[in-house]
C-alpha cells in the first residue's frame, strides 16, 4: 500500500490527541488496518512504559515493539514521568558509548520501514569496522608497548652487568 509520506505523522498527530483509531481511518479514509500499526494497544502501551522505566531507549524500545519511534515517543510523554535514560556509570568501558550508537542505529533500520533501513544498517556496518580497526590499532599499540618494556629491562640488566663487570675490573 503506497500512501502519502505525511500519512504517518498524521496518524501518530491525531492519536497523540487521543483521536480513536476508527475515527482516525475514517478522517484520513486509509484501512483501519493500517492505523492500528500505529496505534499501540494498552498492552503494548504498557510493554513500552516498563522498557522505558527499565532504561531503555526509544529507538530499541521501537525495535523491540515493532511500531515507529514516533508512536513510542508519544505513549512515553503521556504515561511516563521518566524523561531520560539512567545516565552511563563511571565503570562502564569508553566503546560502550560506540556500541551504544550501533546498537540505536541498528534499531532504528530494523524499525525503520522505509528506505532508511538500508542506509542505517550501513552506518552501522561501517561504525562496527570503525571500531574493529580501532581494536586492531589498539592491539598493535600493546605488542609494541610490550616490545619496549622488555627492551628497557634488557637495557637496564646490560647496564648492571656492565657495572658489575667494572667493579670487579678495579
């Protein structure tokens, strides 16, 4: 079915006003079918509030729930008083934040049902290489790192035995 790119945004306007989903498919004369994709049930609209409150976000909760990130914003401001994520803590690791980011990219291709999906699972494709190649540099910095410490501590015994060589010389 090819509708108007508008004809979401409408749907999910009139539903955050709490238009019904009849009246909504009557107004726009669209498949009542077609509505309820984005006019969640109280049961979804629960399932969305609890992942909220557990700390996830809208793009993963959108995902997760399979309706549109728009759909999830508008039952979040209407029954949650949480808005934000819980902050990241200190002890998380500094690619967290990278895998976070790809984690959201990916939700948002697979909820996507546009020709967005395929441009954001590149981003993230090429977001994941980005931190491989990262990984790897890392990895290469360590060897040579340890490369260095074991020619110092070489460096440091040649140097004693060399001392003790001339003390014993004298």
């Amino acid at each position: 079915m090819n509708l108007h790119p508008d004809t979401d945004r409408e749907i999910v306007r009139l539903y955050a006003e709490g238009t019904p989903p009849e009246t909504i498919s009557d107004e726009l004369a669209i498949p009542i079918e077609y509505v309820r994709q984005h006019t969640p049930t109280d049961s979804i609209r629960k399932q969305i509030l609890d992942l909220w409150h557990g700390g996830i976000g809208k793009r993963e909760i959108s995902a997760t729930v399979l309706y549109p990130v728009a759909v999830v914003d508008v039952v979040i401001r209407q029954g949650s008083t949480h808005t934000r994520r819980p902050p990241r803590t200190a002890d998380m690791e500094r690619t967290s934040r990278s895998l976070g980011r790809i984690e959201r990219q990916l939700a948002e291709a697979e909820a996507s049902p546009r020709q967005r999906t395929r441009q954001l699972a590149e981003r993230a494709r090429t977001a994941i290489a980005q931190i491989v190649e990262a990984l790897e540099v890392e990895g290469q910095a360590r060897s040579l790192q340890l490369r260095v410490e074991r020619a110092a501590k070489e460096l440091s015994e040649a140097k004693d035995a060399l001392r003790a060589n001339q003390q014993r010389g004298q």
